[in-house]
C-alpha cells in the first residue's frame, strides 16, 4: 500500500544527470507524485533547463534551498564530488528528513561523519532502470527508522525494476558490481558476440539483431522458467558431444569464469578505492 504521506511530501535531487532524469522519470509515471512535488539542483544550470522542459519540476540555485525544502533529498552527485558539495549543507538537514545517497564508494559510516542529522540510505539503481527493468539495491541504517526507510523507497523508486534491500555493505558492494557495473559487463560481451557475427558477413543491423535476441531470449527464458536452475536450463540446450557442448567446454578450458570473477573484485577493489579517497 502507498504511504499517503507521499501526496504532501517534496523529493529533492542534487545533481540533474542521467539517473536523476530516470528516477523522476520512474516518479511520474507511477503517479505518486505531481511535478510541483520534485526540486531539482545542478552545478551548472545546463541540465536545469532539460530537466524543467522534460517533466516541468521545479529548480533551485542553490543546493541548501533542496535541503530546506524537501523532505527527501537524493544526493546524486559524482562520488569524489559528494564530501566536498556536502559540506557546504550538512547543517541545514532535520532530523526527519530522509537522504539517499547513490555515490559508489562511500558507505553509510562516511555517510554518518559527512551528515550526522537525519535518516541515511544508500541506493544503487543500474542503468536499465531507465526503461523500468532495472535493480535497485538499498541499504538503510539500522535503527527504529528501518522499516519507514525501506518502505518509503519500495514507494519511490518499485517503478524503475526490481527493488532488492541488502543487509551488510558488503552486500550492496556485490550488488553494486554484479547488477551496476555488471550491466557495462554484459555489453561487453554482446560486442564480441556481434562482431564474431559480423565477420561471417551478416550487416551491422542482422548481427546487432541476432546478439541482442540471444541474449534477450535466454534472459526471458530464464525469468519465466520458475523453479528451474539457470545451470539446469543449459543442460536442455546442450548434447553430449554436441556443438554447444563443444563451444562450453572451450570456454571452461579458457577459464571464462576466471576471467570475469577477477573483473568483479577489480571493479569492488575500485568502490574501496572511491570510498578510501572520500575519507581524506
């Protein structure tokens, strides 16, 4: 059920980049709130004219005016730009006050030491949330506010995807790189895909064509097959000694797992790197 105080809140975004765009996006299209309701600040005034021209929220000058106008303030800066900017408002949140931080790197402790009033949350949206098939994890602090948090950002944020509440940070770090930085992964490979495609001499549209459903397809079937392990699901598709057989056990041979394990501990060992260099 939707909490009805969403009808008089106000949600304010520092910072008008992409996933700004997405989350208003997601915001209205849901109905929960009315434009009038979104405050929107930026660096430059730029991305203040598309926003206002896209959805007709309104805009502030100044980060402190989000601050002391909103209920939720979503801060959505560039992480090694966030303890800076942060430093300019970190007196001006209440205690009621709701903050969400999407910055990689910086967990709720440096949150905490950054802003101690109010109530903390960190969220990582991935970029498919732009059409409404992405994961959202978050994290909250664990205190009486938990469940209030948590269900205040099922409310403002279920339109984008799947919303999935992690319980440590290391977790959010794993979610973060499997589903956020995994979806840059997954782009990767549907590169080589096409291009092996199009060196048999399909055009750049057949071949683009041909990855995007294969890869499309087996996610669907996989979604849509309940109670049947992905693991089980190749084993239909492969015979003994037959040409997928072969394809997999050549890319086993050349430690394809491996390879994409160690890309998932560089991109964490990077989110500590982030989260050390907002500390100094």
């Amino acid at each position: 059920m939707t909490n009805p105080l969403l009808k008089s809140m106000k949600i304010g975004f520092i910072g008008a980049g992409n996933m700004t765009q997405t989350m208003i996006k997601g915001i209205l299209e849901s109905k929960l709130l009315r434009p009038e309701q979104i405050i929107v600040s930026n660096r430059t005034p730029g991305k203040l004219i598309k926003v206002t021209e896209l959805f007709h929220v309104q805009t502030r000058d100044h980060n402190e005016q989000v601050v002391e106008e909103c209920d939720v303030v979503i801060l959505a800066m560039k992480p090694q730009d966030l303890p800076a900017a942060v430093e300019v408002f970190a007196n001006h949140f209440e205690k009621h006050q709701t903050i969400v931080s999407l910055a990689a790197g910086i967990n709720l402790k440096d949150l905490e030491r950054l802003i101690p009033i109010g109530r903390l949350v960190r969220v990582m949206p991935n970029t498919p949330a732009v059409i409404g098939r992405g994961v959202i994890g978050y994290l909250t602090q664990d205190n009486d506010d938990k469940e209030i948090v948590a269900d205040l950002m099922e409310d403002l944020f279920s339109n984008l995807g799947v919303m999935l509440q992690v319980d440590t940070e290391d977790q959010f770090d794993a979610l973060m790189v499997s589903c956020s930085s995994g979806t840059g992964f997954v782009f990767e490979m549907m590169m080589y895909w096409q291009d092996w495609i199009q060196e048999r001499g399909f055009s750049d549209e057949d071949s683009k064509k041909m990855t995007i459903e294969t890869f499309l397809g087996a996610s669907l079937l996989a979604a849509q097959s309940a109670g049947i392990d992905i693991e089980e699901l190749q084993a239909r598709v492969t015979s003994k000694k037959g040409v997928t057989a072969a394809g997999l056990n050549s890319m086993r041979e050349l430690e394809i797992e491996r390879a994409l394990r160690i890309s998932f501990e560089k991109a964490s060992m990077r989110s500590k790197e982030l989260s050390l260099s907002g500390k100094r």
